[in-house]
C-alpha cells in the first residue's frame, strides 16, 4: 500500500457544542463544503457515525464502514456537553482532561482508541498489499488518534493536536512503517 488520506468528517452540533460522542447528522452546509474537496480512492473506509458516512459520500466515495473507525467510547459521559459535565464534577472532569490517558466513567482511555487506530492500520496493510490509494472518513478524535500512533507520542500529546472538520492527513505506509506525508 503507498498512501492513505484520512479526512475528518463534517461539522455536526456535537462538535460545535462539545459534546462527547454520540452520533448526530453533520451539518448541511459543512457536508457542502466537503463536495468541494477533490479525492479519489482505490477504496474508502469510514467510521459508522452518520457524519462520517455523509461525508464520504458528499466526497463521491462509496465507503466501506469500519467498527474500529469509531468516535472515542465516553461511557457514561457520551452525550453530554462538556460544559455541563465541568459543572456537575468539575474535580473529576478537569483531572480527566489533565490525563488523556484515563477514561471517563465506563469509557475509553485515548490509549485504547490508538491501540484500535493500530490495529486497524495493521489489518489495513495486510488487505491492500499492492499499491493502493486509500481515503479514510472519521471523528476528528480518529484523526488525531493515527497521528499520535504514527509519532509514536504518548496520549498526553492530545492536547496538542488540533483536528477541525474536513481537515485532511496524509500518510504514507512503506516497509512496514507509517509516516506522515506533506503534499
């Protein structure tokens, strides 16, 4: 395989309001904007929220819908608008945005959402052996879980990767390494 494009998905409430998870519809307008972009795929897999899958179509690809693709498991807090949750646990929540690496209540850790990112990528490898130009459409959160897992850094780098709707990323995959690849 030689390139794989991830593409995070259309604007929806959630993220405009942020709240954790759910799976709310992307907004019409943001779904426009990804017409706009110009990708072609020998195949295209997204993650199963209804963004993701509207915007891989809005993107003209017909995507295969991957499990593992995923939003970040929030547990008991999916839903929920950060700014209530501050409010209710302000102790709790500000100690869980100081450690990614720690999950909300009966959720995921972001080192759990990078071991799922890598092993998909893993299986990805093994499905695409020959070149292929490959398009991924996923949560903001999957974008910057892949970027971690290529840099190798630890979840407490989240913070520091800032992953807005319809951003793209480039990877390349040679002798058994994912880089990233500036166009």
């Amino acid at each position: 395989m030689s390139s794989l494009t991830l593409v995070a998905h259309a604007l929806t409430p959630a993220l405009r309001g942020l709240v954790l998870g759910g799976a709310p519809a992307p907004d019409p307008a943001s779904v426009d904007a990804a017409r706009e972009l110009k990708l072609e795929a020998d195949a295209t897999y997204s993650g199963p929220e209804p963004a993701a899958v509207s915007t891989a179509e809005a993107l003209g690809l017909t995507p295969v819908v991957e499990p593992a693709l995923r939003d970040r498991d929030y547990g008991d807090w999916s839903g929920r608008d950060l700014e209530d949750l501050l409010a209710a646990d302000p102790t709790r929540v500000a100690a869980w945005l100081d450690r990614p690496h720690t999950a909300t209540p009966n959720g995921e850790t972001e080192n759990d959402v990078i071991t799922r990112v890598a092993d998909w990528l893993g299986d990805l490898v093994e499905r695409h052996e020959e070149r292929s130009t490959l398009v991924a459409v996923v949560h903001p959160a999957i974008v910057r879980a892949v970027v971690l897992y290529i840099l190798d850094a630890p979840a407490e780098s989240l913070r520091h990767v800032d992953v807005r709707p319809l951003a793209t990323v480039n990877l390349s995959h040679h002798t058994g390494n994912w880089s990233l690849a500036f166009h």
